[in-house]
C-alpha cells in the first residue's frame, strides 16, 4: 500500500472512528441544527423561508466544514507524526491531499445528504434544491481544502482554532457567493464559478499548510 | 543494507539568537556509535534533528547515505487505536510485512490490543523500537531512548544498538544516561 492510500485509510478511520479525532456526524448535526432552528426564527412566512433558506444552508455548510479545524492537523503535528514521514520521503503536501481528500468525505457527501431534509424544513423548490445540491458538490472540496489550509497555517499556534476559524472565513466569500449565487435561476455561470474557487484552494492548500508545518520545524 | 554514512562539515546551528554550536565536524561511517552528551539545551537534539534533515543547518552541510530511523519523545502513535493498529499503519506506510517477532522482542506483544493512551512511557518507548526495527533502515538517529525506560528496557535497547552498529548500521545517540555499548564514541556537545 502507497503511503498516500494508508495515511488516507488512517485519516478516514480516525474521522468516522470514535475517538478524539473521531465526530464526522458533528459537522452534519451542526447543519442540520441550523436548518431546524432557522424557520422558528424567521416564522412561519413560507415565502421567505423558500427565498433565503438555500442561502441559510449555506452558511451552515461553509461552518459546518470549518467546525472541525481544531482536529485537522494539530493533534498530528503533536504527535510527530509529520516528522516521521518527512523522513520516510513523503511530502507534508502528499499527507495534507490525504487529509483533505479525507475532510471532504467525511462531511462533504453527508452534507448533501442532510441537504435534503434541509430543504424540506425551508421548503425550498425542486429546481432551487438541485442548484443546492450541485453547488455543494463542487463546493464542499473547496471548503475542505479550506479547513485543512487554516488548520496546518494555525497547528503550531496557541488558540489556534479560533484563529484559524477567522483565517478561513474571508477565504470562503467567493464559495459562499457564488454558490448561494448559483440557487436562483441562472445556475450555470454560477456553478462554474464555485467550481474555479473551489480549485483554486484545493490547488493552493496543500502547498500553503504543508509549508507551515515545514515552518514549525525550525 | 546499503553502506550508510553520515558527514557533518561546519555545521553550525542557531536557535533564536543564540548560536548553539558551529564548526561541528562529523564523519559516521558503518559500525559507528556515537554518543551525544552535554547539560541541556546545549543542542543535542536541535543536532539530531540537523542530522535528519528536520531542520536546515544555519551553516555548514549533512549529508546522508541511508534511509534514517527516528526516535524522539514524540511516538507518532494514534493514542485512540490500539497499539497493534497503530502499528500496522506504520507498516503499511513502510510497505513492510512486520514480523510478530519484533513486538516479543521488545516486550509489547501483550500490549496490542490496548490503546496507546493508556500505555506508559517506556512502553511507548518500546512500541516505536518497534517500529524502528520493522523498518531496516540503516542511520538510527535516537533522541533519548532509554528515557522512561527501565533497566530491562534500557538493556534491550542497548543491544539493539549494539547489534544495528554490528551489523554494519550506524547509530547516533543523544542521551543523558550511559549508553553501555562497546565501541561507543562519545562526544561533549558544549564543553
């Protein structure tokens, strides 16, 4: 087995596992949450509930996905799990792709899932649920590439969460925008967009947090 | 085993504003165990880790012929997983097959099932000897192994040295106590 596939497999294990770093159902009970609590807060003005609850969902997704920063990369990088596999030739970015790879599945798909009775609490259209659903599919990698980057950028920091919660929320703007941008009507351009905002931070996080770890080193 | 070597040339390392050493020379060739001592903070891991390759040197250069094997305080463990699956990631890593003699060796094999958060010190310590030994790789690089580990486990890890050197490995090790060892360098960081 390459180290890619068994960091993946540890990665996996331990989100969907029970343990500390365990808690994948957290992010989607989160989401879900929000969608429960929101139309008790805005009444029960069906209108408006179907106009903003696509939006609404969201920014649950977008701080449903950043939830979990704290556990991302820090208790690894305690562990010395990150020196012991520079010395084995693999790559801080090869195991944060892992971890990504890893963080998406582990809310990305559940999300789109809980998307659905999400919706129905909003009582979003049919048209207006698939725009949500695909807007997650290429948005979520994004987030998760998010999550990762501000977790390694504040792994070594004290209060590092909190940090790398505010860190990451300016960096999701073009994903919410565009994505909540993509629920009414005119999808297409807007899907695309996500998609190329998405790309450019799975594209750029590795890189960004495999170098702050290199930088804790020192 | 490839023949390993491990060449230091004015190797100068710096944390914050202090310089910790500079001009260090070293030349390790196979067979070669070398003992690093020295009152604390003196730079003896800060040295390991140039050694690795972990840090750059502020001047000077290493260079390595060899894959190298790592011990520090830190076990690189999952502490949720049971030893034995926290293992096999490892392994899985290496690409290695592990032998179950490595664990008796060691005297961990009763330990597999029982999560590494719950295991002391030296039994951490045990466990990534284990690790180390699954591996082969020819430069061990140990920053305080016998730390937490009793006299029976400090022995254990003495002829392990003793042997990887014999066999044609080399060893440096930063460490306190005594390493009784044949053949043994030692050298005073700081003196």
């Amino acid at each position: 087995m390459s180290p890619f596939a068994a960091l993946l497999r540890r990665d996996l294990a331990a989100m969907f596992g029970s343990g500390a770093r365990g808690g994948a159902a957290l992010p989607v009970l989160f989401f879900l949450a929000v969608a429960t609590l929101y139309p008790f807060a805005v009444g029960s003005d069906a209108r408006l509930l179907a106009e903003t609850g696509g939006g609404v969902l969201w920014i649950a997704a977008l701080l449903a996905a950043l939830l979990p920063i704290e556990r991302l990369v820090r208790p690894d990088l305690e562990l010395g799990l990150f020196d012991q596999l520079a010395l084995r030739g693999v790559a801080e970015e090869a195991s944060l792709a892992a971890r990504i790879l890893a963080h998406w599945l582990s809310f990305g798909p559940p999300l789109m899932v809980a998307a659905l009775p999400g919706a129905a609490l909003m009582g979003i259209e049919a048209q207006t649920l698939l725009n949500l659903e695909l807007g997650l599919l290429v948005g979520t990698p994004g987030l998760a590439a998010l999550g990762v980057m501000a977790a390694g950028l504040t792994a070594a920091l004290r209060s590092g969460a909190a940090l790398g919660g505010l860190l990451a929320i300016p960096l999701a703007v073009p994903l919410l925008i565009f994505g909540a941008g993509s629920l009414d009507g005119n999808a297409d351009g807007a899907l695309a967009l996500t998609g190329a905002a998405s790309l450019v931070l799975l594209a750029l996080a590795p890189f960004a947090a495999g170098a702050a770890i290199r930088a804790a080193r020192e | 085993m490839q023949a390993p070597r491990l060449i230091a040339s004015d190797l100068a390392c710096r944390r914050g504003d202090r310089v910790l050493f500079a001009g260090l020379e070293l030349d390790l060739r196979p067979g070669d165990a070398l003992h690093l001592a020295g009152p604390n903070g003196v730079g003896k891991t800060s040295l390991l880790r140039l050694l690795a390759g972990l840090m750059r040197p502020f001047a000077g250069s290493v260079e390595r012929e060899g894959a190298v094997g790592w011990i520090d305080e830190h076990s690189a463990l999952d502490p949720d997983l049971p030893l034995g699956t926290a293992l096999r990631f490892w392994e899985r890593v290496d690409g290695c097959t592990a032998p179950d003699i490595n664990p008796q060796l060691l005297g961990v094999d009763h330990l597999l099932d029982v999560p590494v958060r719950y295991l002391s010190t030296g039994q951490r310590k045990r466990a990534a000897f284990v690790r180390l030994l699954n591996r082969h790789c020819p430069i061990w690089l140990l920053d305080e192994p016998l730390n937490g580990l009793d006299s029976d486990g400090a022995a254990k890890i003495e002829a392990l040295i003793a042997l990887h050197c014999g066999g044609g490995g080399l060893c440096v090790v930063a460490s306190h106590q005594p390493i009784g060892i044949d053949r043994v360098t030692r050298m005073e960081l700081g003196a």
